[in-house]
C-alpha cells in the first residue's frame, strides 16, 4: 500500500536554528498537508498546498514558516527560526482530491525538538 | 470549530464488535462524516467516511442516523492493535477551510485482552 513517507524521525534543534522538515507524498496525489501535534494536544492543521501554491493555512503558520515543493516528489517544511514551543511531531499528509472525500494518507510524523 | 461530540474514552473486549458514538447535531446538507484514528503517536489513519448512507469497508462499518445528527463506528471484531484515539469529522464540499480537517479531542478506545 502506498505510503507517505517522512524525514527524519526525530530532530533535535537549538532555539533560533532553521530546520526543515521533509516528505515524501503518495506519487498520484496533487494535494498536501503538514499538520503538527504538542505532546498530548490536538492534532492542528498547518497549510495546505496545490498546483505549487498554498491554498490554505491556519493562524499557526506564521511568517516562520514556509513550505515548498522543490521536486517531483519532496515536499518541505520549513521553519526559519526555531522556538521552544515549535517543540512538537509534524505530520505531513497528502490527497487525491482537493476536497478530503477519500481521505488522507498521513506519514509516520517528524518530532522536533527545540533545545 | 468543533462540530462533533464523543465520549473521551471507551473500553471493549477484545474479539467483540467496538461501537463508537458520535453526535453531529450541526451537520448541514453537503458535510460528510470522517473517522480517522490515531495509535500512540502515529499519523492520524483514514478509516471511513459517508455522507448519509451506511458504508462498510475492510476496517470497519459506518452507521449514519437517518437525521444525519449522529453516527456510530463499528469495529466488527476489535483486537489489541485498534487500541488507538478515534476522531469523528465533519467536513463539507466547497467549505471555507474544506481542505483541511479538524481534529477533536476524539475517544480513547482501549480494547481489553
């Protein structure tokens, strides 16, 4: 069964340090999703991308992030200046349609840690 | 942004069927119903959807109230490994924020050996 794909597992990062965090989506999927996780809270919606565009984002992503599809096949997110509460696993997540009417795939999820 | 009611926790045997509730008491014409889980902490995992119909796929059965104001997510027979939180979403066609889902506090589901 396909699957989405992300990079790494586990990153530890020092407070103000720029990471990127990077995915791998299912290879007929147009549409893409990074969703974080605080330990022990909800999952949260961070931005969605189309067509090379960001089609949506929530309050979150602020001006510290960015995200891109630099390929065929990565799609990244990046955060410019790492805080404390940037501290969390970040799933990414792709689909077939623009509306979810059949669903995501999510990855396995990143957790950063800010030190 | 919370449009979905669900018990925090529930328990189940393991090998008997899990019915978890959901009320959507808000739900409007063109929403669809979503269940997703998530184990530890994995990826949230896509389990089932519809609309009004009752759907039934490998994982599990989806019931829908004929109203549409609730629904119910039966694991026919749950063993240890769907020991998991389960989320019920509502998301609709041509909605603001369409493209992305809304992740609930959802229930813990603990199947019990």
């Amino acid at each position: 069964e396909p699957e989405v794909t992300q990079t790494p597992s586990h990153q530890v990062t020092q407070m103000g340090q720029e990471v990127i965090l990077r995915c791998v989506p299912i290879s007929n999927h147009l549409y893409f999703y990074w969703y974080r996780q605080i330990l022990g809270q909800k999952v949260e919606f961070l931005v969605s991308f189309y067509n090379n565009e960001i089609s949506e984002k929530s309050e979150i992503f602020d001006d510290q992030f960015s995200v891109e599809r630099p390929d065929g096949s990565n799609f990244t997110l990046k955060i410019r200046s790492t805080k404390l509460e940037d501290s969390a696993m970040y799933f990414c997540a792709s689909s077939v349609s623009r509306v979810p009417i059949y669903g995501y795939t999510f990855g396995s999820g990143t957790r950063l840690t800010v030190v | 942004d919370a449009k979905t009611t669900q018990p925090p926790s529930m328990d189940c045997a393991e090998g008997r069927a899990a019915n978890l509730p959901c009320n959507h008491s808000t739900i409007s014409g063109n929403e669809y119903v979503y269940w997703y889980r998530q184990i530890h902490s994995q990826g949230p995992q896509y389990i089932i959807h519809g609309l009004k119909n009752n759907e039934t796929n490998e994982m599990a059965s989806l019931i829908i109230t004929e109203d549409r104001k609730s629904s119910t997510l039966i694991l026919p027979h749950a063993t240890l490994r769907d020991t998991a939180v389960y989320y019920c979403i509502v998301r609709g066609l041509g909605q603001t924020g369409a493209n992305n889902l809304f992740f609930g506090t959802g229930t813990r589901l603990t199947v019990i050996p």
